[in-house]
C-alpha cells in the first residue's frame, strides 16, 4: 500500500497524520492481507499565490454544492503541487487542515481511500472516505455518515498517557504567532514576567521550550529575564530535538499557551497536569481555540487562566480520567479505518 500524506508544513497538522498513517500501517502488518508492504510518503502542499487560496476559501464555504463549479475552478486555477501528488500513485491520501484537505479533495482519483483530518467545510465532505475531526470543529460538518469525532486533537502512542511519577517541576510550552492569535511585545513581556514570579513564588524549577512560531522578541526578552543571576536557577531551556518528550518526563505540571490544541492534548497525553493561559479578549482569539479550552475545562481536564494569573497559579487537580478519553477516541478512530480498509480490493486476504 502506498500512503500519500499532504503536508502544509504546520508542525501539529503533520503529527496528527502521520499518527494516522502510523495506525493504518500497523494494521496492515497484522492483518491478513497478502501484500503487507506500506510505502508512508509526505509531499508538501501549497496554494501558488493568495489569490489562489481565496478562491478555494470561497468555493468550500459555499452554501451551495456544484461540482461542476469546483471542476472549472480546478481547470482555470490548478495548484501546481497536483502533477506531483498524482505521480506517486497513492492507494490512500492523508490530509490535515484546510489547504491539504481542499487540494486532496480535489484532487482527480479514482478508487484512492481519502482520509480527510480537521476538515473545515461540509459540503464537500462527500469528497473523502473518512472525516476525523475534534467535536469543537464538527458543527461545520452536517448529515453526513463518514465523520468520527474526537475529544482531543490526535497523537502519537510515543508519548502516550503514563502512570509514571514525576519530579515536581514545571514545563512550560510556548507557541507563537498564527492566524488566529497575535503576541504582541507587551502581551510578550506579560507573560515573561508572570512566568518568573510564578518560579520565585513556588520555588520550582521551570523547563520551558518555544516552537519555531514564538516570536523573536519573545524568546529573547524571556531568555534575558530568566538568565539573571536572581533567576537562573530557577529556569532551564530545554533546545533538544525531543524537547517537548524531556519536558513530560521530567515535570508533573505544565503550562501551555492557549494558541495551540495540538500542545495542548500532547501534554494531556504525556500524563502532565496542565495549565492553559491566554487572553479571552485578544484581537484574533478564535472561536475553536475558546471552544476546545473551555470543553476541557468543563470535563475537568485542564486548568486556564488569564496571563496576569499566571503567577497564582496553584497545581490543578485532574477530575477526569483522561487516558479513558485517548483510549474512547483512538478506538472510534481505529474501527472506522477497519472497515475502510476491508473495502480494499487490491490486497486479497487470504
């Protein structure tokens, strides 16, 4: 089997499908199938200019579905990436986001299994096999049967929920700057400072790490803040390529920024307490973000607070099982791949 994965480059939207793919490829190996070879291949995905882009916007936020429309838009305006999706001849297309999930529906397969994760529209949801999406983005998607909804954002096994006990520090995970939340240098050096009288008050020790969106001037006020004599001991960077890993392994309570869900959930499934901060108030504060960080804290799974309520903060005491909720999500995720994967013909059981 040869699966295709349509990358757009955004670090959580490639993790959740290669955990996908990750899941169909085990699944092969323990299955019947005469043929159990899997070919896993990720081919960047990109929309040629903005112009581009918003034509596909407003063709999948239509009211109105006309396939002969999305045809001749795909005839007049063809991503240049479609000749190179095509020639790998792919068995089943992963797609996560927007701009892969709009460039794989319409893309011109025939008998190709499309699996379809965060998808934003409705009326082209036919275009795909199966739609995986958080229950906070399923009220976009309508009276259609191939939809599985998750509690949280998809991860990897590798890091999955552990009994293990901890050392009492604190990770912190900072994201940065995206389309739906905007740090500014004073938002900046809010959260900063509430960061380090959060150390001194506790007494903790922070190990903290920034994704390649945190700004410039945040990471380098922050490096500069805790890098004081008063502070340095109370703060470590944490710069190795499994950061994120080192961080759940060695604390029991980490904070996240609120712009991100995948940072999120995969503090969740590191078995870490967490701690969600951000501004409900900002100037591009999503919809989707309020509404996942407030379904989480209504099962009781997450703490949040406001970022000049950082320094207050007290241990958050976990009241719901989260491992039951990564096994219910995984187990509704791998039934709907079981029966995509009996429709397959090519590969004769035996």
């Amino acid at each position: 089997m040869k699966i295709l994965i349509l990358d757009d480059e955004k670090v959580g939207h490639t993790k959740q499908s290669f955990v996908v793919a990750d899941l169909i490829t085990k699944k092969i190996s323990a299955s019947s199938f005469i043929n159990k070879g899997v070919e896993v291949k990720a081919i960047n995905v990109f929309f040629d200019n903005v112009f581009q882009e918003f034509v596909y916007k407003i063709i999948f936020g239509l009211l109105i579905k006309s396939n002969t429309f999305l045809n001749l838009m795909v005839k007049i305006f063809p991503p240049s990436r479609l000749k190179d999706l095509l020639s790998f001849d792919a068995d089943l297309i992963i797609s996560c986001g927007f701009v892969s999930s709009c460039i794989s529906a319409i893309l011109p397969t025939t008998g190709v299994i499309k699996i379809a994760i965060l998808f934003p529209g409705n009326i082209y949801a036919d275009k795909f096999d199966l739609i995986i999406t958080p229950a906070h983005d399923s009220k976009s998607i309508k009276n259609t049967k191939n939809v599985v909804t998750t509690t949280l954002s998809l991860t990897n096994e590798s890091i999955a929920y552990s009994a293990v006990v901890r050392p009492s520090n604190i990770g912190l995970l900072m994201g940065g700057t995206n389309r739906s939340y905007r740090y500014t240098k004073s938002y900046s050096r809010g959260i900063s400072e509430q960061i380090v009288m959060l150390a001194k008050s506790r007494q903790q020790k922070i190990f903290w790490t920034f994704s390649r969106r945190t700004p410039n001037y945040l990471t380098e006020y922050f490096g500069r803040l805790t890098s004081r004599e008063l502070n340095l001991k109370y703060f470590e960077r944490i710069s190795i390529p499994d950061a994120v890993i080192a961080i759940f392994r060695d604390c029991d309570w980490v904070l996240v920024s609120a712009d991100s869900i995948s940072m999120i959930t995969e503090a969740l499934a590191g078995g870490c307490r967490v701690t969600v901060f951000g501004s409900r108030n900002r100037l591009f504060y999503s919809k989707r973000h309020k509404e996942f960080i407030d379904s989480m804290v209504a099962l009781g799974a997450i703490n949040s607070c406001e970022i000049n309520q950082i320094s207050s903060q007290v241990y958050p005491l976990q009241k719901v099982n989260v491992e039951k909720i990564f096994l219910n999500d995984r187990s509704n995720i791998s039934t709907s791949i079981d029966q995509l994967l009996s429709k397959l013909t090519s590969y004769s059981s035996r």
